[in-house]
C-alpha cells in the first residue's frame, strides 16, 4: 500500500471505485478530516460505520451505506402528511408564550403595585434607580438624607404592607 521510493499512499474513492495515490501528507490530512467528521456524526448516533470499513469514509454521510436514519428530522424539515399538505414538526409545537390577556393583566397588576409603592413610600423610585446604579444601603440613605438604619426600617415596613396586600405576588 505504501510506495517506498516517494513515500506515497493511496485514499479509496467511493465514487468512482478507485485507488488514487496521493503524497503522505496529503493522506494525512484527509485521514484527521475523514476521522475527526466520522467520530463526530458517530457520537450523534448518526454513523454506524464498522471499525474495518473506515477507509470507504468520504464524510458523504447522505450517500453512505452506514449513514443512520434521523439526520432529515430537523424540527423544521418539512414533508408531506397523507393528504399531501407539507408540515414541519415546528408547526406540531405548542406556543408557550403568554397570552395577551396575562401580558396586559401582569402590566396592570405592576402598575397597581408601584402606584401602592409610591403612597407608602414617595422616595421609592430614586431609592430603584440608585440601587440600579449599583450604589450600597449607606450611599443611598446618605444621597435621600436620611439615617440608615431608618432607611432599612423603612423599606422593611413597604415590603411587609405590599406582602400583607399583594400576598400572590411576594
């Protein structure tokens, strides 16, 4: 199989049923591309190429006697129903999202809860907005003028009338 005047070697060609002799590495390189291509669609469960037969790789997987079944079946592959209407598994999933009656009841219920926030505690959008700024407890009682400790009480004091009036949603 190996020539030893100029060191070549010899890939089999599927296609045309021929042995072609190539330069070593050459050979070598397409041997690591046929190898790391078929450990790969092995690994998936898509190659059942027996280990004697490695040397009929040509990564044609779709052509390939050894090529598994289930490569076609992407989510959005179509193919024809019994009718003859096209259809992909993509159009057999269920939507998931929310509806618009729960977007629009959640917005109402947020907007109820930060309405009730800000008669409790008319300080509570720029404490948010500092806390979003990534500023500490200390920082943020020192910028709205108040003590840290009473700035803690307080919040404490929102949270459990908001828990006490909102008790699905804390």
């Amino acid at each position: 199989m190996q020539n030893k005047d100029n060191k070549s070697k010899r890939i089999y060609l599927k296609a045309t049923r021929d042995w072609v002799e190539v330069p070593e590495d050459y050979y070598k390189d397409h041997n690591r591309y046929c190898n790391t291509f078929r450990k790969r669609r092995q690994s998936h469960g898509r190659c059942a190429c027996p280990k004697n037969k490695f040397w009929l790789c040509d990564v044609d997987c779709y052509n390939c006697e050894f090529h598994r079944a289930g490569d076609m079946l992407s989510i959005d592959y179509t193919t024809e129903n019994k009718d003859g209407d096209l259809f992909s598994m993509l159009d057999k999933l269920a939507d998931t999202s929310a509806s618009i009656e729960e977007v629009v009841t959640d917005q109402i219920m947020l907007d109820m809860l930060f309405q009730r926030l800000a008669d409790i505690m008319p300080e509570a959008r720029s404490i948010g907005k500092l806390r979003m700024e990534g500023l500490s407890d200390s920082e943020i009682a020192d910028r709205i003028g108040v003590p840290r400790t009473t700035f803690l009480s307080r919040l404490k004091k929102a949270k459990g009338i908001l828990q006490r009036e909102y008790p699905d949603l804390f």
